[in-house]
C-alpha cells in the first residue's frame, strides 16, 4: 500500500485514486504546467499557462484512467486537453518512455500511457462490446463500433500498434495495418465533427474515397454533454500526404532545371485534376443529407452578409498583427505590409465587391480545413482525411453549412504555399531568380487543373451558385480571407515566408495604390 496525503492506496497502479487525493492532484497538476507545452498535440504554444485542473477523472480499467484537465491560460482561454494515464513502479516505471512521464511518485511514475503497446487493445475491447461504463461523477463512458468495425478488431487482435509519429493535435495508433485508432487531444463538450463527418460519409452517403468510419469512443455526461475521445477508422496504406508527394515533385523539377532538362509537368497535372474530382465527390456526398445535420439549406441574404462581415474581422486582425510586427520587417516587405495597414478601406470595398447581392446555391457541411496535408496519396488515388475542422475553432464554428468553395480557397492556397514554399525549402538563394518563374508557372497549371477537375465532377450540383460569375467572386472571397488569415502567422513567426500570402493578396487586391 501507498500513503499519498492522508490516502492510502491498496492498489496503487489505479491513477483514478492517485487523483482522488487533494494534495497528490495539485502536485499533479503542476507537473502538468511543464509536460504539456512540451507535447506536439498540445495546441497552446502561444500562450502562457495560468494554472491547470483535473475537469474529470475516467478509470476504464484497473491500468489505464482517462484524465480530463482544462489548462487555464494567462489570454483568457481555458482549452481542456485528454491524457489517458498510467502509474508504473520499480523496474516497470524506469522502461517507460522519459518523454511520457508526467511526475514521479512514490517507487514509480504516473505517465501519458497512449504509447504503451497495449494501449489501444484495452480501447478497442470496449469498443467491440459496446461499452457503456459508469466511470464516476455522473460520467458515462461509451465506445461502440460497426459490424465491420467489430470484424476488423478481432482480426487485429494480439498484433502491436504503431504510433504515427507526424501528427499535430492528436494520437493515431495503427493497428495490424488494418485499422487506426485516433485518441482526441484538445477536446471541447459537443459532438466532435469528425466522429459524426466520418460517420456520414461512410454509412450514409458512401463516399469511398475516406477511410471508413469503425468506431468511436465518447465521455457523456449526467446532463448529456458529449466529449468526444476517439475515433475508429480503416487504415489506408498509402504513399504520404499531398503535400509531400508536391514537395518532392516540385524538388525534382527545380533539379531538372538546373540540369537543363525540359520539364513537363502532364502526370502531376492529372494527379491535380484528379484531387479536383475527388473534392467534387466529397462536396456532392455532403449534398446527399437529409437530416438536420447534414440537410443542404438555401445560402440567404443573411448567410452573405454574415460572410462579409467574417472576412472584414479577419481583414481587422490581420491589419492589428501586421501593425504589431510591422517594425521588425524591412525593405520591400515592410513597404507591402505597410501598405496593407494602409489600406482597409480598399481592402472592406473589395470584399464588399466580391460578394454577391443575391445568389442561388446551396450551403452544406464541408471540410473546413482543406489542404495538401489533409489528403493522403494511395495506388494513384487521394483519400481524404480529418474532418475535425480547425481544432482550434469552437465545435459550434466546425459543425455550421457553409459554401464549399471555403475548401476549394483553401486547395488553391496550398498549391500556392508548395509552389513558393519549395522555393524557399529546396533552392539556393543565388538560384532563386531562375527558379521563381518554374515555381510560378507550376502553380498556374496545377491550379487550373486541379479547378478544372473540380468544377467539371460538380456539374449540376446546387451546391454551387447557378451563376458562373458567382461562383468566381465567392471563390476569390474565399481565398482572399484565407491569405489573411495566413499573414498573421507568417508576420508574426515566419517572415521569410511572408511574401507567400502577400501575394496571393496582391493578385486580388491593389495594395500599391494611392
């Protein structure tokens, strides 16, 4: 037994009772203040912690808890974090991985237990069963999963997982080569959009170019507020994402210049022509709801002023960065960003131009993080992938019927960010001069190819407005607000790659006018 407080503990490897105890929570919460900012899924970075909180506690078995902490930070925001725990002790606790230890007690350690090799067998168990366990404090935990699902868990049973190691915000653990269990890091109460995304798209409008929905595992409260923990998807073997499979593209045509060779760009402009169907599918998948939640509903006049008004704001927080950042730049950036400041008024009148006085289409779900690394390259085909929205987005901001072309802006941007980013990634300044016009000329064929793709597999969908004309000025809308939002990272933390978003915002707005 263990004494922690004025505790004592019979069975010591259980973390719930560890937290149980007051003097043991703060020194774990503590801890917490300098673990977290060290974790890649933690999402925080760029503020400072104010203090951290056990919001709940959720034993699924005698080894592993899942702890709920809400980080209250010195902003004003308070995001809650998921960390499925463990205690280890003796020689078991000196194996454990360094970078999973939380803090030390007594003999042992309690540490982040999503690398443990048995982790996800524990999760999958319960959800083969569907469980539903009482875990305390008027909390619920549920898992269940689809007959296949169920199939696939048994198939996989006893072989290893794998964590990937190139995930930002959560924990996907691969199984058998079979199956992904993907643990939700930054949390929030609602529905998680992806656990219900995925599940539509497989089971309702059978869009096969998604892994397929398996399984899910939810917290629910006594007063029924849903925190969604994971999701149980088919592994799609695949060749990397998108955005690699350009990266090393664009690296093999600036060394074909530089050795004279011609370039022909054919292949890869099927393969972007290709991601435009695909994108199509998925938005026409995402016109087959019928329920509440998925249902098309008209665009109104209201939806159009209500977007305006979202890219003016954005437009007023990028202006308020870039004059926050504006006096570390210098020569001919600094002139352009100066220039942005300058001009907000151009800036509200274009996109006041750009939105239509009235338009016929429908809005639907969508993406809503729609990028070169959301896609997957498989046997010459794109998988798509989460569809959790921005995870830094409220959950009521991530689930709202929007116009697709919001996706469309943001493959556009992206084949923007690889066209000049590679540039700065993979040549030599002094050859830069030579290898700008390649870049630039990439990026004009593989974006026409990839529209072209798109808008010709979404013929007839009401998706799009019913004018042409329309459609381009709310494409362009879009786009202009996702080259704002991009300024505001690369002004404050990456200058070198400022000039990426600036002109994007230049081909669409004079930022050198009077």
């Amino acid at each position: 037994m263990v004494k922690t407080g004025r505790q004592t503990l019979e069975n010591k490897t259980e973390v719930s009772a560890w937290l149980a105890d007051k003097a043991f929570k703060q020194t774990f919460c503590g801890a917490l203040e300098s673990f977290l900012p060290t974790k890649r899924w933690y999402s925080a970075k760029d503020d400072t912690i104010k203090a951290v909180d056990v919001e709940a506690v959720a034993p699924l078995s005698a080894k592993t808890t899942f702890a709920v902490v809400r980080v209250e930070l010195n902003g004003g925001d308070a995001p809650m974090f998921i960390i499925p725990l463990r205690a280890a002790f003796g020689e078991q606790a000196k194996a454990v991985n360094p970078d999973a230890v939380i803090c030390s007690v007594e003999d042992g350690v309690i540490f982040d237990a999503a690398g443990e090799s048995d982790f996800s067998a524990g999760v999958l168990d319960l959800m083969a069963k569907d469980a539903m366990l009482a875990v305390g404090n008027g909390l619920t935990f549920k898992a269940s999963a689809t007959a296949k699902g169920k199939a696939l868990i048994e198939a996989v049973a006893g072989l290893p997982q794998k964590m990937m190691g190139v995930e930002q915000s959560n924990t996907s653990l691969i199984v058998g080569k079979k199956i992904m269990l993907k643990v939700y890091r930054r949390v929030a109460y609602g529905e998680n959009p992806e656990i219900v995304t995925s599940a539509f798209l497989t089971e309702t409008a059978k869009f096969e170019n998604t892994p397929a929905y398996l399984g899910k595992a939810e917290l629910v409260s006594a007063d029924g507020k849903i925190l969604g923990v994971g999701i149980l998807q088919a592994f799609v073997a695949n060749d990397g994402d998108g955005w690699g499979f350009t990266m090393n593209y664009l690296q093999s045509v600036f060394a074909k210049v530089k050795n004279g060779e011609a370039i022909d760009h054919a292949d890869y402009l099927k393969t972007a022509a290709l991601l435009g169907k695909r994108t199509a599918e998925m938005h026409k998948a995402f016109a087959k709801g019928t329920d509440k939640v998925f249902a098309p509903a008209p665009v109104s006049n209201a939806d159009l002023t209500d977007w305006t008004a979202q890219v003016v704001a954005q437009a007023d927080r990028t202006i308020a960065v870039a004059k926050a950042n504006v006096a570390s730049l210098t020569g001919e950036m600094r002139r352009k960003v100066e220039n942005l400041i300058a001009r907000r008024d151009a800036i509200v009148e274009r996109i006041e131009a750009l939105v239509p006085s009235d338009v016929k289409c429908m809005k639907t779900r969508f993406h809503g993080d729609y990028h070169l690394g959301q896609v997957v390259v498989a046997n010459g085909d794109f998988f798509l992938l989460d569809f959790e929205g921005e995870p830094l987005r409220p959950i009521a901001e991530r689930q709202i019927k929007h116009c697709v072309l919001k996706d469309v802006a943001g493959m556009v941007r992206s084949f923007d960010y690889a066209a000049f980013g590679s540039v700065l990634m993979f040549v030599a300044e002094a050859d830069r001069p030579q290898m700008l016009p390649v870049a630039a000329e990439w990026q004009k064929q593989a974006t026409e190819a990839f529209l072209n793709g798109y808008f010709q597999n979404m013929a007839g969908c009401a998706s799009l407005p019913d004018k042409a004309a329309d459609t381009q000025k709310l494409l362009d809308l879009f786009i202009l607000e996702k080259a704002l939002y991009e300024v505001i990272y690369e002004v404050a933390n990456r200058p070198d790659w400022l000039a990426i978003p600036m002109n994007g915002l230049s081909r669409l707005i004079d930022l050198d006018g009077e």
